[in-house]
C-alpha cells in the first residue's frame, strides 16, 4: 500500500491568498525546459503496462505543458489510453487552456526558444483555425486533456491518482518552505506508489522532503514517492 505522508499545512497567510488567487506569473512554453526532462516522460509511456495513464499537469498555465505532455505520449504509444489533467488557481487561464489557441506569433516566438528536437512534434500539434492569425491545437491533443480550475492546496479528490505529476515553476511562488513542503506532500499522496515527480529545484535550491531522487537534470529534478514515510 502506498504510504500516506501527513501534510504540514500554514495557516491560511497573505502570501498563501495571493496565490490562491492566482495572482502569480503565468508565463509557460511548449517542452520547457531540458530535452532529458522529457525523455522521463516518453519512457514512462513507453514502459506503461497499466489500462489508463494519468498525468498531472500542476500550476498548468495556458496548458502548453499539458499539450506538450500529451504530444509526446501520442508519438511513442499511440496506442495508449491516456489523459493529461491541468490544473491552475485561476479561472481566467483555465479557460484560455480550454480554449487552446494561440497567436502566430507565440507560436513563433515558442519555436525560436524551444529546443529544436521539438520542433517538428510543434509543428504536428498545431492546425490552423480561420487562416489568419489564429492557431488551434489539434483536436487528437486536446481530447486527452481535461482543465481543471483548483486550488494546488486543495484540491478536490474526485482528482484521483497520477503515474506522472509534474509541477514545474510553481513553487517559487511559495513564500515559506513550510508552504512549499505542504505542497509537495500533498502531491505525494496523489502520485501513485510507481509514479514519476517531476520539478523544479526551486529557488533558493531544495530538496523534495517527501520523494526520492531519481535522476537529477539541473532544471528539473525526476523523484519517485519516498520509500520512507517522512
Ligand atoms: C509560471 S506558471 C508555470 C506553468 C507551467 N507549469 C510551466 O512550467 O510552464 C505558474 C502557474 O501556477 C499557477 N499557480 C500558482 N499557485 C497555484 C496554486 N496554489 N494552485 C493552482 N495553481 C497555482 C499560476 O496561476 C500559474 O499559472
């Protein structure tokens, strides 16, 4: 049985309400981040042996690491059952990820900073809508992603379990490492006893109390859950 870590959580603060409230950055980009990242993710795809993977995307922004995550799985198990759920505080952004369009010219400015090996997966992912300026993701992408408006401190259990949570540059945002450490907790307990965790070291540096590493890439950091309870 999957151990149950017991969260630490603050009492609600100031800085616990601004995020609540969304009010953070919500910058995100299509495969952010280091190509090994994303290879943990095509291999736990690869290797699932399961009926149905689930992924979390946690803090998802506009949903470009949902659709990332879900372009990826459909290029190395297209056979596979697979949902990518986006979670974010803010209503607003929610609905821009349900929405899934973008300008030309994000998606110009996402190809000059993605790294290259991406490029034509990108390119796959995106149709055009009224051939003008707007650009939709396509709908094989899309069907496997499901937005949810939540806070990441509570979130609601019809939520279920994951095989890979990833929640990435978001917890800079927590202004206490008690606050940080009660995330992480709470996203132990819906990762699955096998599951993959990936994030960001954070700033300044930390380690995830309640995962164990498993491969460090600088930028993100590939745990599974602690084999210890904490
Ligand atoms: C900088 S974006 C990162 C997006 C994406 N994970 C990435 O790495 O590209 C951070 C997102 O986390 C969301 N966020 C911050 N605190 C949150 C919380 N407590 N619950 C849910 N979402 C939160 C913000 O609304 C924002 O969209």
């Amino acid at each position: 049985m999957a151990i149950q870590a017991e969260c630490k959580t603050e009492p609600l603060d100031d800085n616990h309400l601004r995020l609540s409230l969304g009010e953070t950055p919500t910058i995100t980009h299509f495969f952010r981040g280091r190509s090994e990242t994303w290879k943990q993710v095509a291999l736990k795809a690869k290797n699932f042996q399961g009926n149905k993977l689930r992924v979390l995307s946690a803090g998802c922004s506009r949903g470009f690491e949902a659709f990332s995550i879900a372009a990826i799985i459909t290029q190395v198990r297209p056979d596979l059952d697979f949902e990518v759920v986006g979670v974010d505080n803010s209503p607003t952004i929610i609905e821009i990820a349900r929405n899934a369009s973008l300008s030309t010219q994000i998606l110009r400015f996402e190809k000059a900073e993605v790294d290259p090996v991406f490029i034509p997966l990108l390119d796959k992912m995106i149709v055009l809508s009224d051939g003008l300026d707007q650009l939709k993701i396509s709908p094989c992408i899309t069907n496997k992603c499901d937005f949810t408006q939540a806070d990441l401190f509570d979130l609601p259990d019809k939520l279920g379990h994951f095989d890979v949570i990833m929640c990435c540059n978001v917890k800079m945002y927590c202004l206490s490492g008690v606050q940080r450490d009660d995330l992480d907790c709470r996203l132990s307990n819906i990762l699955k006893a096998e599951g993959l965790y990936i994030t960001d070291p954070g700033y300044p540096v930390y380690k995830p109390k309640y995962f164990d590493l498993v491969e460090d890439f600088s930028d993100t950091g590939v745990y599974h859950k602690a084999a210890k309870e904490i």
